[in-house]
C-alpha cells in the first residue's frame, strides 16, 4: 500500500513524464571536401598542412583509418552518398563532363570507355529527400555537379541551395574569390573567399532553424583546382616551407610523375582556409547550445591530386592518387563526431565505405530506407559504437569499379577489398594485382601469383559485383593505334609539357 505522503511525489513523476516532449532528432552536419587526401590532415600525420579544427574534431569524435569514396573521382561517388548506392547503380560512373559516350572518344587508347549518365536521376531518393519526410530542414552550399539546371540540389530535396550548379569547380568570374560568377550565389564583397562565404551561408541556416531538426551538407569547391589562395595564408606557407628547408620530390606511377613530398604552399593554405570554414560551422553549433545534439561527418570524394594539374598534394604512403584505383585515390579522411555515441578520440580501423553515409544517417534521423534499397551501404551505429564483432564474422567485401581513363593517368579497372586483401583487375591487359594491405599499405609487391587461392576468391566476389550493380564495362577500341602515342591519362589534366607548365606555374 502506497504511503500517503508519498502520493503527492508520484503524481507529480507521473505528470512530468506524461507532459515530457519526445527526444528530438539529431541535427546533422555533413561536410564533403573536394580532392582532399586522406593524408592532407595534421591529424592523419601531416606535418606541412595545418588543420586544427579538424584535429579537434578528431579528438571529440572518431578517426577512421580505412573509410573509402566510392569512386576515385568526384561525382560517381558524390551520387553515391546522396543514395547509398554503388555508383554504378545510378549511372554515373565517371566526372560529369567527361565524353559521354564511346563514339566521342578521340583519345588513342586501347580500350573505349563504358558510357555513363550525366545527371542523377530525380527518381533517385536523396539523403535530403528522405530526411525531409522525416521533420528535417535541408541545407546545400558549395559544389553539386550532379546535372544541370532542373537537377540542381533544390530539385533533389535540399530546401535551400547556395552555390550548388553543374561545375565541377569554381570556374566562373574570380574563382575562389568574389565576383564568384555562380547563378545559385550571389556575390559578395570584391574579394571575398568563397570557403568563408560558404560557411557563413552554413551558419547561418544553422542559427534560422535551430529550433527543429536540421540537415546541413556543405560541399567544400575546395580544395579542387583552381590552385589559388588567400594571399595571406599563402606568404604563410612560402615562409613555413622555406624554414622546414622543403624541396619538391617525385616518384614514377605508369607514365606520370607523382608527388613524395606535402610543400605546395598554395594548397596548403587552401587546406587550412577549408579547416578555417569547418571551425566557423562548428563554433556556430557551440554558441548555439547545438553541440550535443548534432551529428557531424567530415570526409572527402577522392583521393588527393598528386599526378596532374599541379599535382599539389602527395598521398603517401599511399600509391597513386586522383584518378587511380591504388588507396591514394580512394581511401578517405572520415572524421565523426556523435554525442552519446562516439567515444571521444575513438580510432577506428573497420574498412567502410561513402555509402554507408546513407542508411547511418537515415537511421539516425529517423528516416526509412527507401524500398527495394540494394544494401550497398550499411548502419555503422554499431562500428561507431566499437560493438564487437562475431569471432567468425565474414569479412565485408567493398567494390569499386571505373570503367574510364582519368585526366590523372588511371585507366579502367575493377577493385574489390576483403579483409586485408585487396585485388585489381585493369582492363587494358586483363591483369590483376592483389595487395595484402596490413603486410604492404603501399601496394608494392604484387601477391597474385603468390596467392591463387586468395585471388580466385575475390575474383568470384568481383564478378558477382560486376553483375549485381549492373557495372558497364570498357570495349575495345577499334581505332587504336599501336604506334602513335597512347591518349592513356591525356585530358582535362594534360600530360607531358602541359603538365610541366602546370607544376611550374603552381609551385
């Protein structure tokens, strides 16, 4: 029997739990930056750059060693994180702006290229479009190039858009500078910085709905070429490298020259005016009483530029860059920051991938996974947790497949990760290169031969994959000629004296 002068506290419990308003969903922040390296990140070991608001939100979240893009170039895996799905499922496996079809290739090359969509498809169910049935404000700033106008992101979910067009780089009026020339942000100030810009557009959607749950993805330009920064950060970097006694190094990859040495002082400022843009946002969510309440994630689309245009970042100790299916193309930075979640300095060494962006957030956000979604992505509630695994739990198999020649001098190939293994298949000579990634992270011995068993095994995922994602594959090409020299690499990034030019013009 329930004491009298106990009845009065329990009636008062009952009325504040039945009066207590429902846990409101977490914001989410979702910052991509364009090109950036894995190794690009004073908290991923680099000693030139300087980042320390991203090395703090490393301390505040989880680092992640083994996150992946989807594709070793930009849109094919931007489509990828805004759909959970392999990029070969959409359609979209190479940069918009490429030749679309291989009837447009001029390139003296062995193979033709696999065509490709040049839009993402409305029909398309978007990380925007399915947070919005679920209360959620949405928010785009910086690059989309993911088709053209009526496939902009306001068409695709996002509520607002500032900057988002068809470009793969600011390349209207001043750059990175004000007039910005773009037709989704007006200019500002002559001379404004457009990471800055940018942030403060973020900021400031953030502050408008502060009071409902809201979905932020800033789509850095940065720090994608035009190689060009901020006079004052770039003086910065000149005086820094000539101090630490810098010089510029280069190894070989296939054809093109590969930068060794992280001392380009004009990407380094534009890395630290990006880390300057990411502080902005977060102080925002600081003074905003946001902090513990939102999701942040921090990651990039490719592998940083270290073989074409400038090549202004090196990768290692990971091979190749941009452009190529080594783990300098596509092993990502991923830094994530979950209150009540993530443990605080968590490292985590689990390989995932940029489509497990869309049913983790989904999930988080209270948002169902559409129907019939492939499961190419996975909830990494779990990993972030750091919940342990089955002892006998099967390896995840991760795919990549780019069936085109790059502007970095990649060339079409097919990947899969396994555990430890890693196996190529490069089209032009129907070889394949397998790699043990804890024994040789940089991918120097090939253990194909070494290992047959390991090879047929991740082949037979390969070809499942190829089937089950619908992948195109490369053809031969009839007008190849053996005795000119080979278009392999050529393009958008140039080769040869082009390419020297550049690295002239851009040290």
């Amino acid at each position: 029997m329930l004491r009298p002068f106990l009845l009065p506290a329990v009636l008062l419990l009952l009325t504040s739990l039945a009066g207590a308003a429902p846990p409101r969903q977490p914001n989410i922040v979702f910052f991509l930056v364009d090109d950036l390296g894995q190794r690009d990140l004073a908290c991923y070991g680099s000693s030139f750059y300087e980042t320390p608001h991203l090395d703090q939100l490393a301390k505040e979240g989880a680092l992640f060693t083994d996150a992946y893009s989807t594709c070793p170039v930009c849109s094919p895996s931007r489509a990828s994180i805004l759909t959970g799905k392999y990029p070969q499922r959409t359609g979209i496996t190479d940069y918009i702006g490429a030749p679309m079809k291989p009837e447009q290739w001029k390139r003296n090359t062995k193979l033709l290229p696999a065509p490709y969509g040049d839009r993402l498809a409305l029909e398309e169910v978007t990380m925007a479009e399915a947070l919005k049935t679920a209360g959620y404000a949405t928010f785009f700033a910086g690059k989309w190039h993911l088709g053209p106008e009526g496939w902009f992101p306001e068409d695709q979910g996002f509520d607002i858009n500032k900057g988002g067009i068809d470009r793969g780089g600011p390349y209207g009026g001043n750059k990175y500078f004000s007039p910005y020339g773009n037709p989704r942000l007006s200019d500002g100030p002559p001379g404004e910085h457009l990471p800055d810009r940018l942030a403060t557009e973020t900021a400031s959607f953030i502050e408008a709905h502060k009071d409902k749950p809201f979905f932020a993805y800033f789509s850095f330009y940065s720090v994608h070429t035009p190689l060009m920064a901020r006079p004052d950060l770039e003086t910065k970097y000149k005086a820094k490298k000539e101090k630490l006694g810098l010089k510029a190094e280069w190894g070989q990859e296939d054809t093109r020259q590969v930068r060794q040495v992280q001392e380009h002082a004009v990407y380094a400022a534009m890395v630290e005016a990006m880390d300057q843009a990411v502080g902005k946002v977060l102080a925002k969510l600081d003074d905003l009483g946001l902090k513990e309440n939102t999701i942040v994630v921090f990651t990039s689309d490719n592998g940083g530029l270290s073989t074409s245009e400038g090549s202004p970042t090196s990768n290692l100790p990971w091979r190749g860059g941009k452009g190529w299916m080594y783990e300098g193309g596509i092993r990502e930075a991923l830094l994530v920051r979950w209150p009540g979640v993530v443990q605080p300095g968590s490292v985590i060494h689990e390989p995932v991938s940029g489509a497990d962006f869309y049913p983790t957030l989904l999930a988080a956000g209270g948002a169902a996974l559409p129907k019939g979604y492939p499961g190419d992505g996975v909830d990494l509630k779990p990993v972030l947790k750091q919940e342990p695994q089955a002892a006998d739990a099967t390896p995840r198999t991760l795919y990549w497949h780019y069936p085109h020649y790059g502007n970095q001098g990649g060339a079409p190939a097919t990947a899969v990760r396994q555990g430890d293994w890693k196996l190529i298949h490069w089209f032009e000579e129907d070889r394949y290169e397998l790699y043990n990634l804890k024994m040789d992270p940089e991918e120097k011995t090939n253990a194909a031969a070494a290992q047959p068993e390991v090879v047929i095994k991740l082949k037979a995922a390969m070809e499942r994959l190829v089937k089950e994602t619908g992948s195109l594959l490369p053809t031969t090409n009839p007008a190849y000629d053996a005795s000119k020299p080979s278009g392999r690499g050529a393009g958008g990034g140039g080769g040869g004296k082009r390419k020297e030019k550049e690295k002239a013009k851009e040290e």
